[in-house]
C-alpha cells in the first residue's frame, strides 16, 4: 500500500486547523481518523508529516554470499543442503540454502 501524499497530508491538516472535527475530514478525505489523529501528532512532536521510509522487514540471511555459493556448488555440484550448509561463512538451516539456492537457479538431484 502506498503512502498518503503530501498534497492530501497538507489539506488534512489545513482542515483540521481551520476549525473542523475530526470526523468531519475523515468523512471528507475519505480517510480514517485513526490516521488523522497520528498525523496531528506526528506534527506536534516530530514537526513532520512526511511519510516514513517503508519497511520491508529484515534483510535475508544469505544476502551477500550468494557468490559463495555459487562456487560451493559449482566445486562439487551434488551436494547436499546440509553439506552446503555446513560450508556457508554464516550458520543457516539447510531449508534456507535449499530455498536460496533454488531462487539462484539451480537444481538439487535427487538420491535413491
């Protein structure tokens, strides 16, 4: 979901200082007041109403080694996820090489 823009934000505000409640310009914005009310209190403490970088969560674990492994894979291609993990620099479960190392394109075989 996309942040508020600026414009909306301003005339928000514009409103609610004007004299108008709350629910009023809620109902005029098409805008919740929960979000009205955390606007005008992130302008009294912060004096800042643009929107705040977005979050994404955290960064993956195994971002940045990819290139590891790569050559982990390529110096003995039929590895296991376990084995690959035991390799890495940093400690990880052999579902979080497995589920990397398909994103990167390759394939494990499989064992009878």
């Amino acid at each position: 979901m996309r942040p508020y823009s600026m414009d909306l934000r301003t005339r928000v505000l514009d409103a609610c200082d004007s004299g108008m409640g709350t629910m009023e310009v809620a109902e005029l914005f098409n805008v919740s007041t929960a979000w009205i009310r955390r606007l005008k209190q992130r302008r009294r403490e912060d004096g800042d109403i643009a929107p705040r970088k977005q979050r994404h969560g955290p960064v993956p674990i195994l971002q940045g080694h990819e290139e590891d492994l790569a050559r982990i894979i390529d110096e003995k291609p039929d590895r296991t996820a376990k084995e690959i993990a035991a390799l890495l620099p940093v400690s990880v479960s052999h579902q979080t090489v497995d589920r990397v190392v398909r994103r990167l394109g390759y394939r494990f075989k499989k064992r009878l």
